[in-house]
C-alpha cells in the first residue's frame, strides 16, 4: 500500500466525520460514528472498521448512505466505502478502561424485583381490578395465556409498577426455573446503547432475549427513540415467538401513545391493553387502612376517610402520608390526632387540594350543611330562600374550585356566567359585614378544605 495513502485514512476520516456530525444528532453521533474505525484508504476506496456484526447491519441501514455522500479524498473526489467487522474479540485497552471505570460490567446482567410489591398487598377495586386479574392470569400461565403482550396503562401513583412486580414475584414463586427480567424503559436503552459502545451487544441480547418473562416499566420513555425502539421490536418478536410472556407499562393508551413507530405500536395492540383508574372513596380508604396495619399505625377511621377525602389520585401520597404520620408519632412522640392529620395533608397537597375539589363537592356539601336537596339548588325555582342557598353554593364553587365562572353558570342548570358574578357580588356584599353568612361559609370551607385556613 502507499505509504501516503495509508497514513491518509485518518485525515480522510476525520473530514468525513466532522461532516456527517453537522448533520445527525450528537447522541446519534456518539453511538454509530464515534465507533468506527478507519483502517485503510486504497486509491478510491476508504475502509472502515466496525465493532461487531450487529453494529454493521445497524449502520447499514441507518448510515450507510450518510457516509457514502460525505465520503471524498483529500482531493474532493468522492471514495466508495467498504466496511470490515473488527475480529478482535474485544480492543485491549478499552478493557482496561472498562474494569477500571465500570467493575460491575462483568457481572451477570441482574434485573431487580421487589419483594414488597406483590397481588397479596394489593388492595383491588373497581379501579383496578380488570388489571389486577390479567396480570394474575398471565403470572399463572406466562406466554401461555391469549394476553400476550398484557399493556397496563394509566396515570402516576395508581399501581402499574406494583402490578409489574407482583407479576414478577408470582412468577418466580411458581416456576423457579423461570427467567424474570424486569426493567424500566430507560434502563433498557440505557443498556442498549452501552452494549453498543462497549461492543457487548451478545450480554444484551442474551439478557433481554433468553428470558421466559420480560417486564417493562414506563415505555412511553421509548418515545422518539428510533434506534432503541427498532432493538426493542426485535427483543418483542423474538420473544413473542417463542410464546415468551411480555408485560408492558405505559402512561397512556398505546395506540394513542406519540412518537412511537407504527409498527409497534400494531404489535402492542395485538396483546390485551388494560387500563389503572384513580381509586374510589372507598378503595382509597382500604389502601390506606392496608397501608397504616402494614406499617403499625394505630390511626382513627375518621381520620383514614379524612386523607381519603382530600387525596384523590396517587396512591404514592396517600402513603407518603402514612410514612409522615408514623415518623411524626415515633420520632417525634407527636399524639395523632385530627390537627396533625391535617397539617400532614395540607403540607402535601398545599394549594392543589382546593383545585382537587368538584363542583359536585362543593354543592354537596352545601346541600348537606342548609338540608336543601341538590336538585334545588341548581335547579329553575326562583323561592327567595332558594336563591339565596344558590348564591352561596355560587360564590363557594368560585372560591374553592378551579372551574370558570362558565362551567359554574353551566352545572347550576345551564345559567349564563354573568348570573354566577351577580350572586358573587351579592354574597360578598354580606360576606364583609361578618355575619351568619360569613360564619356559614368559613365553617363550609373548612370542612371541604382543610388547606384554606
Ligand atoms: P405507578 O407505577 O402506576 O406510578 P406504583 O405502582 O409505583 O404506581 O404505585 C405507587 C405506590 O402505591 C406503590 O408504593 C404501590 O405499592 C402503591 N399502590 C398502588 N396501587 C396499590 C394498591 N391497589 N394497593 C396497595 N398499594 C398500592
Ligand atoms: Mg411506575
């Protein structure tokens, strides 16, 4: 070879490479170009090296033509690029680096479950319960069952995690021959891609490939991630083929999920999609006495419908409240009673628990406090009594909701907003003079609210 020429290649590389960065993004950059080697330039030809196999036809079909337009000798004239797969079975001195920076690398790919999370401790309702039942179905029978992929989805704190886990357990419980691998999205990518720069893409695809049950939390994470998504699509068919049992995670509804490809997305409603609601009153209230028994907590039932009450959706605070109160008490030797009840719950929701509140509470409770039925209250009749209860239960919705003076004129019998800022106006005028109304309605918003005062 010319001895000009083969010092060349890094040059021409180089070149190339500065061109191809303006144009792909970085984190694209670092994982498919960063890589590549140049080995050699003959006359019209650059050769390149890439790490393994997997790596080629990766770039193959993503970059190969990237490349070849940027690809042109020192003299402007454009190469044809050949690609070599390194025969080294691992670079030397990368596996030093990677013993020095990373220790862990070497050891077993690991998945963690936890052990606290199983179908024993998890409180069903009507919320939930659609859920909970395909996932002891699929933990019965993995792959076996028709739910295959089996999606859960739904909004923070309501349970899909537990589920996932509790899928997990069962299934090491009953077969302990079987392979469990449950990871979040994130870590899936993120152990893609260092499979990918540490070229041990055989570790990754024999811990996501070779397992009876693949659990993954969270995918909407997956989202615009082109690459790791085209991985996770073979993971999913290699796996489905095989009758291996894949347990998904999602935010929302997948087939309403953005930026995830077509593709998968057609695979993932193949399987059984179900959906976690925000618990009732009533579940709220098991959850809650699970949760202070689990925990040693001697709480009154007043004061368990009290939290229930004011938290509405995640069940992470329902519990984080259960943790401040068994602190407070054993710490700090504080009596539980109602005051430091609502001191917890006014410390975790602050201003979002007067938003929590619904029209329908707010008139509720008004309906509950003057004994006049609901109906009444939103409805036609112009009795003066009646109006004035109505102007009240106006006045609360503006003060204690965040609904708009529109949606407040709507639910009281499709009235015109500028009928809801007249009975404002009416009960402020009042309100000022510090009268039984005003008595009446600072009783009413403590008793619907305990963050307001
Ligand atoms: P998500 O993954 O949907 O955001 P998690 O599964 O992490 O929610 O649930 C939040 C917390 O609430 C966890 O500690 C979980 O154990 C608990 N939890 C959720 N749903 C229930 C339930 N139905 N019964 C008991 N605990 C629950
Ligand atoms: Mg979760």
């Amino acid at each position: 070879m010319d001895k000009q020429l083969a010092h060349n290649h890094k040059r021409v590389w180089q070149t190339v490479k500065k061109s191809i960065k303006t144009e792909i993004p970085s984190h694209a950059f670092n994982t498919w170009i960063t890589p590549i080697k140049p080995v050699a330039l003959n006359v019209d030809e650059l050769i390149l090296e890439v790490p393994n196999q997997f790596f080629y036809e990766w770039l193959n079909a993503h970059y190969k033509e990237t490349i070849k337009r940027k690809a042109f000798d020192g003299k402007g004239e454009p190469l044809n690029v050949k690609y070599t797969v390194s025969t080294e079975p691992k670079k030397y001195i990368n596996q030093v680096n990677e013993e020095k920076d990373e220790p862990r690398f070497k050891q077993k790919p690991t998945t963690f479950i936890n052990k606290n999370q199983r179908f024993e401790n998890f409180i069903e309702g009507p919320n939930n319960q659609f859920a909970r039942a395909a996932a002891v179905s699929v933990a019965k029978t993995p792959g076996e069952s028709q739910y295959n992929p089996l999606i859960i989805y739904g909004g923070v704190g309501l349970g899909k995690t537990h589920l996932l886990h509790a899928i997990g357990n069962r299934t090491i419980v009953n077969g302990k021959r079987k392979k469990v691998v449950l990871e979040t999205s994130e870590r899936f990518t993120q152990e893609f891609i260092n499979s990918i720069q540490k070229n041990t893409n055989g570790e990754f695809t024999k811990k996501y490939r070779s397992t009876d049950l693949l659990l993954i939390d969270d995918i909407q994470f997956l989202k615009g991630k082109e690459q790791t998504q085209e991985q996770f699509f073979h993971t999913f068919n290699e796996l489905h083929q095989l009758n291996k049992q894949i347990v998904l995670s999602a935010d929302t509804y997948p087939g309403d999920m953005v930026g995830l490809q077509e593709r998968l997305v057609s695979r993932f409603q193949s399987g059984l999609s179900v959906d976690i609601q925000p618990p009732d009153f009533e579940t709220r209230v098991a959850i809650l006495l699970e949760k202070a028994q689990q925990s040693g907590l001697e709480l009154q039932y007043d004061l368990i419908e009290l939290i229930a009450t004011h938290i509405k959706t995640n069940i992470r605070v329902l519990e984080s409240i259960i943790i401040r109160l068994l602190a407070n008490s054993s710490l700090h030797g504080k009596e539980i009673n109602r005051k430091l009840v609502e001191e917890v719950i006014r410390e975790k929701l602050g201003k979002e628990m007067i938003l929590e509140l619904s029209l329908e509470d707010v008139v509720k409770k008004v309906s509950e406090t003057t004994n006049v039925p609901l109906k009444l209250i939103v409805g036609p009749s112009r009795r003066r009594e009646l109006v004035k209860t109505r102007h009240l239960a106006m006045y609360l919705c503006r003060e204690l909701t965040n609904n708009t003076l529109t949606s407040i004129g709507l639910f009281f019998g499709g009235r015109d907003h500028t009928t809801v800022i007249h009975a404002c106006g009416q009960v402020e005028k009042v309100y000022k003079k510090k009268t039984a109304v005003t008595k009446f309605i600072n009783q009413i918003s403590r008793n619907l609210s305990v963050a307001n005062f």
